[in-house]
C-alpha cells in the first residue's frame, strides 16, 4: 500500500505521521511537503520519521496563489486561475506517478494544494484521511463573519472554481467522502454536523502509544518549571482575549520567573511567535532559558516537573506525559474546556500563578494527579498504547473498500 502524507502545520504534523509510517513499516509511506524547509535538511529528517520517500509541490505556485488571493484577487483573477491550473496539473501529474492507496492530512478545510489533493483523491477513488492533530474547538463566528464566508465561498470556489475558501464553521470532513479520525467518542461528542459524523472514526491517538507505561514523578528535586507562550495578540484577533490581555500575559511570565529565583523555567515560544523578543523580556533573568522550535517538544517536556499555558495543546500532551498542568487566565476557558478540574490548577493573577506552582510540587498533589490523569486518559484516548496499530488497519481496510466501491 502506497500512503502520503501531506505536510501541513510541521509541528502539529510530523508526530502524527512519524508514528503512522514507524507502525506502517511494511508499506510505502512518502512525505509530500508543501513547506519552505531546504530539501537537503528535510529528506534527512524524513527519513529518520520513518518514511520511505519524500516528494515536493512547486512551492514558488502555492506562494504565488496565497499572494494573489489575499492582494486583491479580483484584479489578479486570470492569473490565479491560471496558477491554480498548472498547481492541479502538477498535482494529478505526481500523483498519478506515485499511486496512492491512501493521502493523509489533519485538515481538508485550508490550503489551495491540500484541497485539490483532495479533488484528485475524490475523482481517483482514492481514500482520503483527516486525522485530529490537537484538539477540535473552534472559536464562535459571528453572523457576519459567516455570511462574508459564505459570500467568498460561492464566489471563489463554486463560480471560479478555485478552492480557497471554508463552507463549514466545525472541524471535520469537508467533503463527505473524506474520513475523520479522532482520538476518542468525547471529541467526537463535540460535533454536531451529522454528514460528518457519519464518517468519523475512533483510532486513539498513536504519538502517545509511547506513553503507556509513564509514570508521575511524586518526589521533585531541584524543580524545572516549563511556560509555554501562544500567540496572544493574535487571540485578540480571534476575540478570545481582550485588547491589552496579550501585555499583560507575558508580564505575568516575567513576574513568575522574576519572583522564584530558586526555580529553573525553560520558556518555549509558539512556533507562531518571535523567539527573539522573548529574549528581550526576560533579559537578565538567569534562571530563565528560551527555546523555539530547534528542540522537539517531548525532549523538552521530560525536564520539567510543571508545565504551564494557556489551555494549549501542549498542557495536553504534558498530562499524559505524566507532568502536572497549570492554566492560567480562566475565562479563556468559558470558550475552551478540554481538560478538567481533576488534572489542572487554574490562575487568575500572578498571586495564583506562584501558589499553583507550589502545589503541583508537593508530593500530595502530584499524587492526586497521577490518579486523575489514568481517568482523563481513559476519556479522552481510546486504544492506548495499540493506536498506531489501529490507524493502519483502518487506514487499509477503508481502502480496500473504496477501490472496491463498497464504501462510498
């Protein structure tokens, strides 16, 4: 079986697909890389993933069609269509070469190359998977912003026939042909929309099959504490946080680090964010180390005793690494809930902040938590430890059927 994988978000990714293609090991799994990142660099790293091949889009036509779309399409319309054209004609040209059983992704809903994949994945026959990279919220869109995208949709995709915009406000298959992979029946409790649904399955989520037998540190030493930033202005942006709310999170960072000087932070910035201004605000602070996106994440976790964010993904992964989780800013999460009472401390200020570090270093505590997170485990990855095992098999058998016109 010939498997792709289409790079989206790198760091939401590449987890993902490694853990696929480590399990998927006697079939051929090729990476189609649709980023930046010198070839020369990027075939290495592939290979260690675990895949057998990497392929490439023509990038310089995925930037050019980004650029026009969003500086004034109408005017550049022509040229577009005309970019669009020769993307879909290397697409159909590549992969009628390399022949896929099975293209896999984590979100059919962005990006004018994933979604002509997608096009030529639906007029092959050819089985096409959305696998849940984080979690699935997202935020309220207003009536307005709705009926822009609406408007946008009909123009774009339906009348020009250049495949650019959303007709759907939740996470999931954008066309129903398409198959949703989710970690566990709570995430998919979250979405309403039927047609989706009907093609939604349960497989776990395999990045974490390496954590089945970790255990929760009860005795800390000399404690590590990791912060970990999200892009704050941009979530003004996305009205979760209010003007001003972004200053005075990352005030409150320096303040935590500045005021527990016996305690070692690693702050690892968002791939989204300027490392370097980050080096700027806690300049001086010697108990303070930044990292960008040069460490993998799992490599950072393992030394730390605390993780601390702002309801991110990566709280996620620091529960089921074993590493208790502080949330701080609390009616972020009236929009966001997908953890628990059980497994977190919540802050409201600086005060909070430092009170909560103190607890999740207490014996007591992280007892309480080791127990917590064997529930929240079970509620929110199913086939722990054998996840990776399943997505294969699932990924095979539905293609099997597809070929065979037998699940359409």
């Amino acid at each position: 079986m010939n498997i792709v994988y289409i790079s989206l978000p790198k760091y939401l990714n590449d987890a993902l697909f490694s853990s696929i293609a480590n399990e998927a090991v006697f079939h051929r799994n090729i990476y189609l890389d649709t980023n930046e990142e010198p070839k020369k660099h990027l075939f290495s790293t592939v290979h260690k993933m675990g895949f057998d091949d990497l392929v490439e889009l023509d990038k310089y036509l995925i930037e050019s069609i980004d650029y026009y779309i969003h500086h004034d399409p109408l005017k550049n319309i022509i040229k577009v269509l005309k970019l669009k054209q020769r993307l879909a004609n290397n697409i159909d040209s590549l992969l009628k070469e390399l022949k896929p059983d099975a293209i896999i992704t984590t979100s059919d809903m962005g990006g004018v190359a994933t979604r002509l994949i997608n096009d030529w994945a639906y007029k092959n026959k050819v089985s096409f998977f959305v696998i849940q990279p984080c979690f699935i919220d997202t935020p309220g869109y207003s009536l307005k912003q709705k009926i822009t995208a609406s408007i946008r949709y009909i123009l774009c995709n339906k009348l020009l026939n250049l495949p650019v915009e959303r007709h759907q406000f939740v996470y999931g298959c954008e066309r129903s042909s398409n198959y949703l992979l989710l970690w566990n029946d709570d995430f998919a409790s979250q979405i309403k929309n039927k047609r989706v649904i009907d093609h939604t399955l349960i497989v776990g989520n395999h990045v974490f099959d390496r954590c089945i037998d970790n255990k929760v540190k009860i005795t800390v030493g000399k404690p590590t504490v990791l912060l970990c930033t999200q892009p704050y202005s941009r979530l003004i942006d996305m009205g979760l946080l209010k003007p001003g709310q972004d200053v005075l999170l990352r005030q409150e960072l320096v303040d935590v680090v500045t005021q527990n000087p016996l305690i070692k932070f690693i702050v690892k910035v968002h791939p989204s964010e300027n490392k370097e201004s980050y080096f700027e605000m806690f300049s001086g602070l010697t108990n303070c180390e930044i990292i960008g996106k040069e460490k993998p994440f799992t490599e950072v976790l393992k030394r730390c005793d605390v993780q601390v964010s702002m309801a991110s993904y990566t709280s996620f992964e620091a529960v089921i690494e074993g590493i208790p989780i502080i949330l701080m800013h609390p009616d972020f999460l009236s929009f966001f809930d997908q953890f628990g009472s059980d497994v977190e401390l919540r802050t409201n200020d600086i005060g909070d902040l430092n009170l909560a570090i103190n607890t999740c270093l207490q014996p007591w505590y992280r007892k309480s938590f080791a127990a917590s997170r064997e529930i929240y485990i079970q509620k929110k990855l199913a086939f722990f430890g054998d996840s990776a095992e399943m997505v294969v098999h699932v990924i095979k058998e539905l293609s099997k059927c597809k070929k065979r016109k037998l699940w359409q």
